[in-house]
C-alpha cells in the first residue's frame, strides 16, 4: 500500500516534499497552479527541476491536480480553449517536476446530453494531447454524477479514453468518495465491484486512488467528502478497499477535509494501522 495525501506547494515543491516525509507520505499530489483560476502559470524548468530534484532523486511519486473550474466538455468556445491552455500549462508544470500523471476532473455537458458532452470531453482532450507533446499523461477522474456531470461509470471513462486519437495518453483515477456516491463502489457486492473495475483492463489503466470517506450514503450522488472512518463509507469498508490484492500496487491519496496539514499524518497513521490489524 503506497499512501499519501495533498499538500500545498506555496512554499516551494521542495517544502512539499519535505512536509510530505514528515507526515509519513509515500507520495503527493498538488494544484500546479490556483486551483480555482484559469490563468497561466510560466514554466521555469530549471528552477522546477531544481526544486524537485530530491524527489526524483528517491524516486518520490509527485501527481498533479487540474484547476476545478475547467469543464472539459463546455458548448462555449471561449471557455473551451481556455480550458485547453489551462489542462495543457498544468501539463507543462508537472514535466517539469518530474510528475507522471495529472488528474482531471470530467466535463459537465450543461444540458447538453451525455453523448454531446462525451464528444466535446474527446475534441478537447483531443485538442490539449495537440498542444501538449510530453510525458506527463492525463488522469480521468471519475465523478459523483452531480448536476450534468460526466464519467460516473468505469464503462463511461473506458468509452471517452477509447475515442480519443491518443488513448494510450490518458488513464484514470478513481476516488472512492465519488464511487460510492455514484453507487458503483457497492461493498454488499464487492466482488462485483472488482468484476467491473477490472473489465476490459480498466484496472489496468489506473494511475492513482483517491482516498476518501463519504458524507452521504451510497447512491447520494453528492460530492462530499469526509475524514476516514467518519462517514458513510466507513472504517471497515475503507479497510477493505486498501486491503485489496489487486490494488497494492496503486498510489492511495488522502483529499479528506482537514484544517491543517498535519491532520493527514494521523489519518495515514490510522489507515495502516487498520490493514495491519486486517492481516493479522
């Protein structure tokens, strides 16, 4: 199990990274930019590459998190390829601090309808892989299915990622607060649950879990989440999910509601301390 949470990166990456160890992370994810602005951000990648060469150096998984005001499947053009510049630029920011992967939340069709938005999502994550070329890959992150929108189903993400030119460019992140509230994540029928996220190699694909509780029941489509063992989803659940064979080798990480940093350190504590009492 590789656990880790969001941190902020307004003292510098490197701080990051070392708040990160501190609080016992084995990875982190960050906003490359204001997560609530579409405004570009200049790349210095000499000083990026410096800031995160003790990460690299270690082998330190770092993950990027798209702004939440993007909406990749938009009808406005304006907004559309603003949209593009902003997912391309956090693209650009996490190469350049040696990120893999950068998580991105589905579009919302407006009332569009579902395939309208689908076909939008692929023309522009389309158009974002034409105006970014390197190796960092976009994450699809599914969603509770509030409002209009997009991606709550694993068959959902599967069918945008297969339209899109360059499908090997995009994978997925899965939270489990989203799961649950969309009423995929069923633990009655776990066994089912793995049936559908292996399917047709979806598991495969998978980049990175979000870690989170729920505030609302199963099925609640509400996007609301909460601290671990505090919610709907609940501490045995939870424990099931982190346990799970098949999932060892993808990086968890924690967005639970805190009030201060340092509150990530005990919930990571906790939520070892629950496998390890579930192996023994």
């Amino acid at each position: 199990m590789h656990l880790g949470c969001h941190l902020s990166v307004g003292r510098g990456f490197d701080k990051a990274v070392e708040r990160a160890h501190e609080l016992g992370a084995e990875n982190l994810q960050y906003f490359p930019k204001n997560p609530r602005s579409f405004r570009l951000k200049a790349v210095d990648r000499e000083a990026c590459e410096r800031a995160s060469r003790a990460a690299r150096e270690e082998g330190f998984l770092s993950v990027a998190h798209s702004p939440y005001v993007t909406n990749l499947s938009t009808p406005d053009e304006e907004l559309a390829g603003i949209t593009v510049a902003s997912i391309a630029n956090d693209l650009e920011i996490a190469e350049a601090y040696g990120s893999p992967y950068v998580v991105v939340h589905c579009g919302r069709h407006m009332g569009q309808g579902e395939e309208a938005g689908i076909r939008r999502m692929v023309e522009l994550l389309d158009r974002i892989h034409e105006h970014y070329g390197g190796p960092a890959k976009l994450l699809l992150e599914n969603t509770a299915g509030q409002g209009t929108e997009l991606g709550t189903r694993f068959q959902e993400l599967a069918e945008i990622r297969s339209r899109l030119a360059e499908p090997e460019r995009a994978g997925y992140c899965v939270d489990t607060c989203h799961a649950f509230a969309a009423g995929v994540l069923d633990f009655r029928h776990w066994d089912r649950f793995l049936e559908e996220i292996q399917r047709d190699g979806f598991l495969d694909s998978v980049g990175l879990f979000h870690l989170n509780d729920s505030r609302f029941e199963a099925g609640s489509h509400r996007d609301r989440h909460a601290k671990l063992g505090q919610g709907a989803i609940g501490k045995e659940n939870l424990t099931r999910f982190l346990a799970e064979p098949l999932f060892q080798e993808i990086p968890f990480i924690l967005e639970t509601p805190v009030a201060d940093e340092a509150e990530y350190g005990q919930e990571m504590r906790f939520a070892r301390e629950w496998v390890a009492s579930a192996r023994t």
